[in-house]
C-alpha cells in the first residue's frame, strides 16, 4: 500500500487542483483510489467535478470538513488530497442521495459496489479483508439511519467502517461529500476497499467513567433529544451530577458527555445543548430506557499515546493513514496549547497521514462523538 498527501491553502479551485497534483510523484492515472478534505469556503461542487476530471481512472471521494491537519499542523481553510494505490487492492465507491428520507433507495447501487470490489453480501467472513470508508453529510441526522441500512445490506456485523460527518465552519449549517464529481447535501459516500494487506479500525475518546449512571426515562430518539433522566428534567438532573447549577452545566458539556453502552462498550454522546424547557439535545440518538454514564475529561496526550502505540503493535509499517477527529477535540487541543504535541505523536507513528475535523465519528455499527477515529493500513 503507498500513500501520498499533498495540500494547497490557494482559494482558486484551478490553481489548487493544478498545484495538488503538481506535487503529486506517480502519473494522475496510476491512482486507484483519490480523497480529498476540503474546507467549505471552496465552491465544493465545482471542485468535486474539477477533482473527478483529473483522476478519471480512480474513484474519487470528498467531503467537506470543520478543519483540516496533516504532518504541516492542523490548519483551516486548506485542501488536502490523499491518494491510495496497491496492486493487490481492489476499490469501488457508491453515492447515496437523499439519505435522511430514502437511504433504502440505493439499496442495488451499494449492492453493486460491493460486488464489484468482490465482497460478498452475507459471507460471515467479509470482514477479514475488507472494509468501507463513509462519509455522511451533517445537519440532517442521518448518520444512524445509513449505518442500519449498510449493515441490513452486508449482513455481517463484524464488517469494519471508519467514517464521519462532513463538517463545516462559520454560522451557515452546511455541509458537502461527494463521489467521482456528484455532491450532495444530504446523503452519503462510502468506499469498499477489499485488500490484502493488514489494515487497523480503531477509535480513541479522551473521557473516562465517572461510576455515577443515569437512567433514560423519556427522549426523542429521532430528534435527539432527552426529556427525563430518572424521572426529571434531563438538564436539572445533568446539573445535579455535576455539583453546580443548570447555567453553569451549560458550559461544562463538552468536559462532561454521556457514555451510551452498546454491545458492552461506553461510546460517547455529546451534548448539544441544555435548552430553556429543560431538555438536553444531543449528537447523537439516545434511546428510553437505557442507562448512561456520566464521563469526564482525560489526558489526551496520554490517550493519544495509548493509541498511537496500540495501531503500531497492529500495523508495524503503516503505509496509509486516514485521521477523523471531532471537531470538538480539535478545539480542546486548541484551548490546552497541545496540538503541536498531538501532531508530534502522529508524526513519530506514520510516515505519511492526513486528516479532518468532523461533526460526528462512525466506527461499524455505531454513530459518536468527541472521538477519533483512525485507519491505517500496512503492508
């Protein structure tokens, strides 16, 4: 597996694509596979299809993002693609339009996709050597809604998916992905990759139990939202958890997410918000009836470590590394003055690796928040 990674900060979409691919060491048509991560100030439409014209024999996808980082740092307002190339690799991407109404629409197009990069729907050992690459526009909380229709369609549930949700900046909520030059603003993109060589998926969150449970008496999954918690205003029992008053609570949310447990592990649920009828909005669907764990903030540097290590003992020579971070971990590492120290890691640990600062983390079966999620891939 070889990988590159070029990036641009010039805003003329021409100029940009020219320079990317000025940098770029192999021939434009020797790429299998092409990813790029693109701050919303581009005109992402156009620069999806402008992408798509220079790598007409690769399968090119692309999404918008909340910050971009490469071994140059983390950066906003940049461009960055990443190429992917094996001979012993076989790639095949699919687009899904209209995700948050009609997912189930390109049912035969994931179907196709997936057999024509050779994996079999329902072979229970699909798993094993090959995986998918998703990216999911924000604003419409679909992320949850394609992860079930992908696995209804590959019926294996050990298949591995590392994903996220499209980010963006600034006040206008939008977001962009896009596959071979079609984009969209609400639907889905998602890469099979089917490989011989080792490949790691893995997920990172920076919290840790607090040992103090809350039960889910009331919520709307749909609309992400907690009424009651155990039976209470879901923001005055939060505050209560807390020690302080719900005004206070109100800013200590990003130090102190949900833990939903699923299939015996805690993944994180950010909060949105505590809003003035006393309700907690959240991230990510949380369902009545379940309990939740109370989480605080960690050393980061200590879990990037942990992490950084673990891919390491699994990928001895990573040759393709693909980084998804929360957009609020990002703004925390900012906060804390160690996002010169969380590069540092990641430039000690993978030769070549790029990344972006999503608004939601998909690691198989299951939608977060405030985590990382990393692949890599070796010999």
């Amino acid at each position: 597996m070889e990988q590159e990674v070029v990036s641009t900060r010039n805003k003329s979409i021409d100029s940009a694509i020219s320079e990317l691919c000025g940098k770029l060491r192999k021939s434009l048509n020797s790429y299998q596979a092409v990813i790029f991560l693109a701050a919303i100030d581009y005109d992402f439409p156009l620069l999806s299809q402008k992408i798509k014209e220079k790598f007409p024999n690769a399968e090119v996808l692309g999404t918008s993002t909340a910050g971009e980082f490469s071994a140059d740092g983390f950066t906003e307002g940049s461009l960055i693609l990443t190429t992917m190339s094996d001979a012993s690799t076989k790639v095949k991407g699919v687009f899904i339009d209209h995700a948050s109404k009609y997912p189930i629409a390109y049912k035969s197009d994931i179907e196709a996709a997936l057999k024509e990069c050779g994996i079999s729907i329902g072979d229970p050992n699909s798993h094993t050597n090959a995986f998918a690459i998703e990216f999911t526009n924000a604003i419409y909380n679909a992320e949850e809604t394609i992860l079930s229709n992908f696995y209804a369609i590959i019926k294996n549930d050990k298949f591995p998916l590392a994903g996220a949700t499209a980010g963006y900046t600034g006040n206008t909520p939008k977001s962009f992905v896009s596959y071979n030059g079609k984009s969209t603003q609400d639907g889905s993109v998602m890469l099979f990759v089917k490989t011989r060589c080792k490949f790691d998926i893995r997920q990172e969150d920076i919290f840790n139990t607090t040992g103090k449970q809350i039960y889910v008496t009331k919520s709307d999954t749909m609309r992400r939202e907690l009424h009651t918690l155990n039976g209470r205003p879901a923001a005055t029992v939060y505050a209560e958890q807390l020690g302080v008053s719900e005004s206070q609570a109100a800013e200590q949310t990003f130090e102190n997410p949900f833990g939903r447990f699923v299939n015996g592990s805690i993944h994180i649920a950010a909060l949105a918000s505590l809003t003035a009828d006393k309700k907690i909005t959240t991230f990510a669907r949380v369902t009545p009836n379940t309990t939740l764990e109370m989480m605080h903030i960690g050393d980061a540097l200590q879990k990037a470590d942990q992490t950084c290590s673990g891919i390491k003992s699994a990928i001895p020579h990573p040759k393709f590394t693909l980084l998804m971070t929360c957009i609020t971990r990002t703004l925390y590492f900012d906060r804390s003055g160690m996002k010169g120290a969380i590069i540092g890691k990641y430039k000690n640990t993978f030769p070549t690796f790029c990344g972006f600062s999503c608004y939601g983390e998909q690691i198989g079966r299951i939608h977060c928040n405030q985590t990382l999620v990393s692949l890599v891939i070796g010999d």
